[in-house]
C-alpha cells in the first residue's frame, strides 16, 4: 500500500513537472513567432530570456511579458539556409521579413561571403535592400574593401544604392576618408549624388564640421550644390547660425545658393528675416529669383503683408520679381485692386504677370480662373489669358477644357482657345483630341487643329495617326495633314515620308513638301536621297540646289 502511494506521488510530480515544461515551451514558441521568427528555422539569432515568475505563481505571465528578445549575430550557414528556403518558395508572404531579419543579424565579418550569396536571388526591389545592409554591415568592419566590393558591381541602380550604404556607413567613422574615397570616383551625377547624399547626412548631425568640410572643397559645381544642402539641413534646427555663416561666405555661386536656401526655409517661419537675408546678396538676377520665390510664400500666410512689402520695393527686376510671386493670390483675393495696380507697367510686363496667373489658377481651379478671365478688358490681351487657363485646364481635364472652348462667342478668341485645348490635349490623348477636331467646319481652325494632333501624334504612333488621316474628306486640311504627317516622320522614315507627300493634290503645297522630306533625307541618306531628287518631278533649279546640299557634305 506505502508502496502504491509513493508510486501515486512520483507520477503526480513528473505530471506537474512535464505541464510546467509544456506550458513554457508553448510561451516561448507564441514569444517567438511574435517577433517574427520562424520556429522550424535555424533560430541561433535569437535568444529568448524568459522573466522570472514569482515563486507563489506556478504560471506564467501573458504572452506579452512572456519574453524579450535579444538579437544576436547570424552564422553564414543560417544565412545560406534562409536563401534556399526564399528561393524554394518564392511566393511565402514572410519572405521579405525573414531575409531582411537575416541580413541585419549577420556578423560583419560575413558581410562579403553573404553579398556572394545574394548573387543566386533574382533581381528586384527586395535584392535590392538586402545589398544595402550587407554593405552596410561590411563597410563598418572594413570600408575601403566595402567600397572596392561596390564598384565592381554592375553599372545600375543597385551599384549605386550599394555604393551609397557604404559611403554613409564610412561617414560615420571617418568623414575624410569617406569623402576622400568619392573623390576619386568618375566625374558624373553619380559622383555628385553620393556627394550630397554624404553633405546631407553629415549637415544632420554636425553642420559646422560639415559647412567647413565643404568651404575647402575645390571651386565648382559640387561644392556649390554642397554648400545649399548644408544650408537648407542647418536652417531647419538652426537658422540663425546658418544666416551667419551663409552670410560671411566669400561671395559667388556658392553663397548665393546658400542664401537661397536658408531664405527659403526661413519664410517659413519669418518671411521679414527671409526677405532681409535674401536683400543682403548682390545686386542681380539670382537675388531677384529668391525674393520672388520668398514673396510666393509669404503670400500664402499673409497676403496683406506681402503686397505691403512688394510696393514699396525700388522700380526694377527685384521689385517685378516680388509682384509676379504675389499677383497670383493677390488677383484671387482683390483682382481690382492688383488690375490697377498693374497698370502702371509696360504692356509687356502686365501681360506676362497675368499670363503667370492665368497658368497657375488654370492648373488649380480652372473654371474660377475662366470666369475670371472673361470679366478682363476685352482685346488681345484677355484673349492670350483665356487661352493661358484653356491650355493649363486641358492640362489635366482637356474635355472640360474643349467644352469650355465651344462655349466661347465665335470669333478670334474661340480660335485662340480652341487652339491652346487642341496643342495641350494632343501630348497626353492625341487620338480623342483627334475625333474633337475632326468635327470642326472646313476652315483655318480646323486645319490649325489637325496640324497640332498629326504633329504630336506621329511622333509616338505613326501608324495609328496614318490610319486617323486616310479617314479623312478630302479637302484643305486634309492636305495640311498629309503635308504634317510627311514631315513628322521624314527623320525616321524618309521614303515612307516622300510616298504620303507624293499625295498632296495641291502642286505648290506638294512641291514644298517634298522638298523639305528631301532636304532632311540628304542628311540622312544622301546617296539613297540624290537617287530619289534625280528622278523626281520638281523643278530643276530645286533638284539641283538639294543635290548640293550633299556635294557640300564633309
């Protein structure tokens, strides 16, 4: 009997010890999964430390205090081990999380191995970020064998972004040799990309080392555009600082883009400052350019204040600069007053502010720039502006705008409209604005029109525009169409050019046209050119003058 209770209370304990074991065991897998990590693979990259329960409970606490995970290096073999199960299921939703987790727990030190094996994953986006650790990941154990790695990569993106990891990486422990490095690469935007990449990271963190960095870089492109990115990363924790400095450098292309830069984060917060730094450049266009862009801001937050500032400019570009920022909302909000003010200026310039309005409403909100529009002075001038926001509204709603067109009296303002609509639509939808135009009476509109869709349509698909123009009624602007069509296409295809040409009914417009395919073949294909003029019916005198054109030929 002792002995059959003793037995009870053996299996009771090893029954309570196998629970407790379970129930840990399951707490950790749940712990596991948590942070991402695969239960049936090699998990030697995370350590799960478990938090001591109290003695009084026997459980433990929920999932979400059950653990924390303590990340740890990744072996070359587990790496390898990821890949293939990547590569073997390519489709696994988790794919991208377990190659990225695996990437940023390799020891540096098989950083490079780990590049080599990377090398059997197709090309894409998530090749792409793994190159950028790895790279990183090496560049901090050895970053001039890093850098050597990069470039003897293939010419594309993925060099470059490679290239970028490193160089930033480098940054952080050795700015000079980092820049040293960039230095010694090929002249191009990739040199100079890296470059700003570089000065930008560097400006974040320590913008007087940066700003002085770039002060000795040589005279330049580069170091002009260095010296604007250290100014805008600098003026956004520190504008005063950066005025300073932007303000006391040796004065040239590099301190006026400086300048450019704080005043322009400076408007943001105080247009007064802004437009005081922007003053104290000198005299010229690039000064005019920034308290233009300067005044465009401030007038966002306070028109009033803006217009104030812009009259009692001096008379000059700086001054005109100013009010063509301003006038924009300066005309949403009192257009009598910014009209009258306008007209103390040259025509020329009074048509230029309000063809920058008519754009920038027309692209925003068209049917109030119209309307605005229409209640302008009639003559010219309102009609270039009607056919300023026709042409910004057909932009992005080229139907709106073509029934905006319609509705407009007949007359040379219709035209003009019409026009702008037909020269926009024709680039993102040539083959609608097609059908549009080809309902439009026989005349200079509708020949106009046509020529602006067959120009731009050939371009991109000449067949189609062919197709288009044979279902054309004979007529004038059917032969204009023919004549465009010749025209468009004579660079790339020459004798195909000369046979639509060869068409035109009209001898003087069919001349002329042939002449000009023929012109543009000679410096093409002379020979097979010259072959085609000698046997051709134009005129004697014009076979001659374009056979010469290949005789004088180098």
């Amino acid at each position: 009997m002792k002995n059959r209770i003793l037995i009870s209370l053996a299996l009771l304990l090893v029954g309570m010890a196998c629970g407790m074991w379970l129930e840990r065991s399951m707490a950790r897998r749940a712990v596991l999964q948590e942070a991402g990590a695969e239960p049936d693979m090699p998990m030697s990259s995370t350590h799960v430390t478990a938090d001591p329960a109290p003695a009084s409970e026997p459980n433990l606490r929920p999932m979400r205090n059950a653990g924390r995970v303590r990340p740890s290096v990744l072996g070359l073999d587990e790496f390898s081990t990821n890949i293939i199960r990547v590569l073997a299921d390519p489709q696994n939703p988790r794919a991208a999380q377990i190659l990225a987790r695996s990437a940023h727990s390799i020891k540096p030190s098989d950083a490079a191995q780990a590049i080599d094996l990377l090398e059997n994953l197709p090309m894409g986006a998530r090749r792409g970020d793994l190159y950028q650790s790895l790279f990183q990941k090496w560049a901090s154990l050895d970053p001039a064998s890093a850098a050597a790695r990069a470039m003897k990569m293939a010419d594309n993106p993925l060099r470059e972004q490679s290239m970028q990891a490193v160089a930033l990486q480098w940054l952080q422990q050795d700015p000079q040799a980092a820049f040293a490095w960039v230095s010694t690469l090929p002249e191009g935007a990739q040199q100079r990309s890296l470059i700003q990449s570089m000065v930008a990271n560097w400006s974040r963190s320590d913008p007087k080392s940066a700003a002085a960095f770039t002060e000795a870089m040589p005279s330049g492109r580069i170091k002009n555009d260095a010296l604007g990115t250290v100014a805008r990363q600098w003026a956004l924790t520190d504008t005063a600082s950066a005025a300073h400095w932007a303000k006391n450098l040796p004065s040239g292309a590099g301190q006026r883009e400086a300048v450019r830069q704080i005043s322009l984060q400076m408007a943001e917060s105080n247009p007064q400052a802004a437009v005081d730094l922007a003053m104290s450049m000198p005299s010229g266009q690039a000064r005019g350019e920034v308290i233009g862009l300067v005044a465009a801001r401030w007038a966002q937050d306070d028109l009033d204040a803006a217009v104030r500032w812009t009259q009692q400019l001096s008379e000059g570009r700086e001054k005109q600069a100013a009010l063509s920022n301003v006038s924009y909302r300066w005309m949403k909000s009192d257009p009598n007053a910014a009209l009258r003010y306008l007209d103390q200026y040259s025509a020329g310039f009074r048509q230029e502010v309000l063809n920058r309005v008519a754009n920038q409403w027309g692209s925003q909100e068209p049917r109030a720039a119209a309307a605005w529009a229409q209640n302008l002075p009639a003559g010219e001038s309102r009609d270039r502006v009607l056919a300023t926001v026709a042409s910004s509204w057909a932009g992005h709603s080229p139907m709106e705008a073509a029934d905006f067109a319609a509705s407009l009296p007949p007359g040379e303002t219709q035209r003009d409209t019409v026009r702008s609509v037909v020269s926009q639509w024709a680039y993102s939808d040539p083959e609608t604005a097609a059908r549009w135009v080809a309902q439009f009476p026989e005349g200079d509109l509708r020949t106009v029109s046509i020529q602006n869709v067959v120009q731009r349509w050939a371009v991109n698909d000449p067949s189609q525009t062919a197709s288009w123009i044979n279902g054309l009624p004979a007529g004038p602007s059917r032969e204009e169409a023919v004549g465009t069509y010749a025209g468009a296409i004579a660079s790339t295809y020459p004798e195909l050019a000369i046979q639509w040409a060869e068409t035109i009914q009209d001898p003087k417009l069919r001349n002329n046209r042939l002449e000009n395919v023929a012109r543009n073949w000679m410096r093409i294909d002379p020979p097979a050119a010259s072959a085609w003029i000698t046997q051709s019916e134009l005129p004697d005198k014009r076979k001659t003058q374009l056979l010469n054109l290949g005789q004088s030929k180098p």
